[in-house]
C-alpha cells in the first residue's frame, strides 16, 4: 500500500516536470515586416542581417508561445510587441511621421475561435498598439477607438505609456523631410511615400495557429509618411488588413492602405477559402495578382487556415516575412 502510494506521489511529481508538448503538430506562426520596392542592391549586408535577425527573433518569441500550449491571440500579441519594440519596422519605435511631424499607430486584432476584434487608431503615446487593440477586444464592449479616446483607455487599463519622442527615430524623420522637399519641389498637394521610397515599409503582421486549432491574427503600422488629416490606413479595420476566423482562414495585410480598405481584402481573401474552399495560397493570389493589382495597390498579406497550410503573397519587389512551425526552424525572406 504504501509502496504504491510512494509510485502515485512520485508520477503526480513527475508529470509538471514533463516539458508541455504541442497536442497539435500543425501549430504555425506565419509573420511580415511590410511590402514593397525592397531590392537587395539597394540594401547593405549590415541591414540585411539586422533584418533577418529581427524577424527571427520575433517568429521565436511567438513560437514559444505556442509551444507552450499558449493561445494563436497570446502569440500574435508577443510576436508584435517584438516587432513594435524594434526601430527596424514602421510599428511602434520606428513608426513613420506624418506631415506635421507627429507618429500616429493604428493596429488591430482578432480571435479566430470567438470572432471577436479590437482596434486603436491614430495613437501616440501606447508603446504598444496591439495590446492596446486587445485590450479594446477584451475590456471593452468596443471594436474600434481613436486618438485621445483611446490613449485614455489604454491608461486606464494599466499599459504602458511613453512620451510621444520615444517613437522618433532619425531614419524615419529624414524619410519625412525628404518628402516634403520633394512636395516643394513638384508643388504635389498630397505627396506620399512613393512604392520605391526604401523607408516606406516596415507594417508588422502575425497569423498564428495554436495546439487547440484556433487561428489568430493582429496588424500594427505608423501608416504612410506623409499623411495628414488623421489618415488611418487598413491596418486597423477589421476585414481590410486583419482577419481571422477559424471558419476560414487568418488573415494579416501591408501596402497601399486605401486599396486595402477599398478592396477589403482580408475578408475578400477570407470569403474565398470560406464559399469557394480556394486553398489559401489560390484565394490570397486571386485578391492580390488580381483585384489589387487591377486597381493599381500594391502589397502583400500572409494567410494561414486550421490546417496550417500558409500563403505569403505579394505584388510587390519584396516583403519582409518569415515562418515557424513545429516541423522545422524559423525561416526568414525578403525579396521576391
Ligand atoms: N498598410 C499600411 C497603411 O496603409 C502601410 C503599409 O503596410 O506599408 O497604413
């Protein structure tokens, strides 16, 4: 008796000590850093490395997540709070200026399993947008909120808030201030970052996939440099630059946001694999190569549906992005 109470106090020691394997082998992050006119003759071997290293570094921090049994929302959410800490992408530090030399950060998020979703809009002092959107989604009755509103909500949940200089980075400011000499010069009303301006790009995106077979997606961005007027891109609306729905497929969009939100593209993609049973790869090709390029947009998305197939399709030279999953190390790319 007592032999084989020993064997049951020495098995219920032993089981927290076994390491919380994936019940899923699918469990999947899928990651961009932006699309565009990014061609490796333009780019040193020092900020390629620095590149591949940042996006490494978010696809693992996600990935850890996961592995742990963690949720697709939890990885997404710590996959972009890497991204947004970094200088190298135009999310949180690094964001792009707008005309009056200000960073405004859009971001959203989705729960594939619930279809619930939060946004923020034109903030500037969250360090982190996208838990400001989750934190929309979950303590709030809300999908969307903007500006000052949302500052005072973010605050009031407890996340972190910075000075408005926190986000400034020189790379971005000179990007600004070469656009508006070029405003002068050609007497352009509305000039913004053209496809071929280098530090244009840099949105960050994540779908996930977690071992209970929920999807999850979240988009963060400074939107273009250059814009005014309280411009908001895609990136926050809910079925232009983010989708997830486990119905379907994950969804997560950068480039040309106006086409984005024109074209509703996450969701178009999302109708797709919903009606058509297109594979992700099919549906993302139809939206991107066909409807966006037709109207002109450029840009990319990454898609990701229950069973871990992934698409990362894009019109443009090249779109930061990179992969993970349980069969294999992370794997980073650029160009085309
Ligand atoms: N889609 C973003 C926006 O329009 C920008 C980008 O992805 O480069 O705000």
């Amino acid at each position: 008796m007592r032999i084989i109470g020993l064997a049951v106090v020495m098995l219920a020691l032993l089981i927290p000590m076994q390491p919380a394997l994936a019940q899923n082998g699918k469990i999947t992050l899928v990651i961009h850093g932006g699309a565009g006119t990014i061609l490796k003759k333009n780019m040193t071997a020092e900020a390629e490395a620095a590149y591949r290293e940042a996006l490494t570094l978010a696809l693992n921090t996600g990935f850890a997540v996961l592995e742990k049994n963690g949720s697709s929302l939890d990885a997404v959410e710590a996959t972009l709070r890497v991204m947004e800490d970094s200088p190298l992408f135009n999310a949180g530090k690094g964001a792009v200026f707008t005309h009056d030399g200000r960073n405004e950060l859009d971001a959203s998020i989705m729960n594939g399993a619930t279809k619930s979703a939060g946004a923020v809009g034109g903030v500037t002092i969250i360090r982190n947008p996208i838990s400001a959107a989750r934190a929309v989604m979950e303590k709030s009755p809300h999908v969307m909120m903007t500006g000052r509103g949302a500052e005072l909500f973010a605050t009031s949940a407890g996340l972190e808030i910075v000075d408005p200089s926190y986000f400034w980075t020189e790379r971005r400011w000179k990007a600004l201030q070469d656009i508006l000499v070029r405003e002068k010069e050609t007497s352009a009303a509305w000039e913004i970052a053209k496809s071929e301006d280098e530090t244009r790009f840099g949105t960050v995106g994540a779908v996930a996939l977690d071992s209970q077979g929920n999807l999850a997606a979240a988009t963060s961005t400074g939107g273009m440099t250059n814009k005014r007027f309280g411009r908001v891109g895609d990136s926050p609306i809910i079925g232009a630059g983010t989708w997830a729905d486990n119905d379907s497929c994950a969804v997560s969009a950068t480039g040309d946001g106006e086409y984005f939100i024109r074209l509703a593209v996450a969701r178009d993609i999302a109708a797709l694999v919903e009606y058509k049973g297109m594979t992700v790869e099919k549906a993302s090709a139809e939206v991107i190569h066909g409807k966006l390029t037709a109207l002109g947009g450029e840009g990319g998305v990454i898609v990701l549906d229950r069973k871990g197939n992934f698409a990362m399709v894009f019109n443009s030279e090249g779109m930061y992005r990179g992969s993970i999953t349980a069969a294999g190390a992370a794997k980073v790319e650029i160009y085309k």
